[in-house]
C-alpha cells in the first residue's frame, strides 16, 4: 500500500499508556475495537497486515504517527468495499521504534500501538 498524504495529530503519554487526541474531524476512539483491527507482526520488520471488517462500503483514512505525534504515513478517503479487509504496510523504511497506527471510517475511529524493528 503506498500511503501518499500526510496529517499531523498529537499523542500525549498517560499513565504510561499512550493516549492518542484525535483531530476535529475524528468522532470517537472506540475502545472496542468494533472494527476487529489486527496488525501481525507486531512488532514489525519489513511489512505488516493491516486487517479489519468493515459492516458496509466506506471511506477509510489510515494514519500512523511516531510517539511524539509527528506523521510518518497517512492515506485518506481510501475507498473500500464491505467485508474483512487486508492491507500490506511496507514498514521497512519507517523509523525504528513506537508508533500509533489510526484507522477511521465515517462512524468510528480505532487505534492501535505498532512497533517497528530492523
């Protein structure tokens, strides 16, 4: 998957447990995980699955951003059909380290951490 925009959002830590604050145009962190979002392997080396559900047709913005919020991928209004859903990530030229994977569609918003290794 090629990601080919980029969006700045800012993560804060909590308690030790990143605590992502969505942008304006996001509706909810859905806690969840209605979605039934998994990344395998995580952590990463060269790739990753990115794979969810998806109830009916919808618009999705994938978005990744390292610890300090700073944007590392983004790929928006990606059109996809209804039904389970699988999208490579090639994450070997990503930086190494802790970062924030957020998919959202028009009625929800879910996250998940991602490591990626070399």
């Amino acid at each position: 998957v090629e990601f080919l925009d980029y969006e700045d959002y800012v993560i804060c830590m909590e308690s030790l447990n990143l605590v992502p604050i969505l942008p304006k145009t996001a509706t909810t962190a859905n806690k969840n995980n209605d979605l039934n979002l998994k990344l395998k392997p995580n952590p990463a080396v060269y790739q990753t699955e990115l794979s969810f559900h998806l109830d009916s047709a919808d618009e999705v913005d994938i978005k990744i951003t390292d610890i300090t919020g700073r944007k590392i991928m983004y790929r928006n209004k990606y059109q996809l059909d209804s039904g389970q859903q699988r999208i490579i990530i090639q994450t070997h030229n990503l930086p190494v380290g802790l970062h924030m994977l957020m998919i959202s569609t028009k009625y929800e918003t879910v996250l998940e951490k991602l490591i990626i290794q070399k």
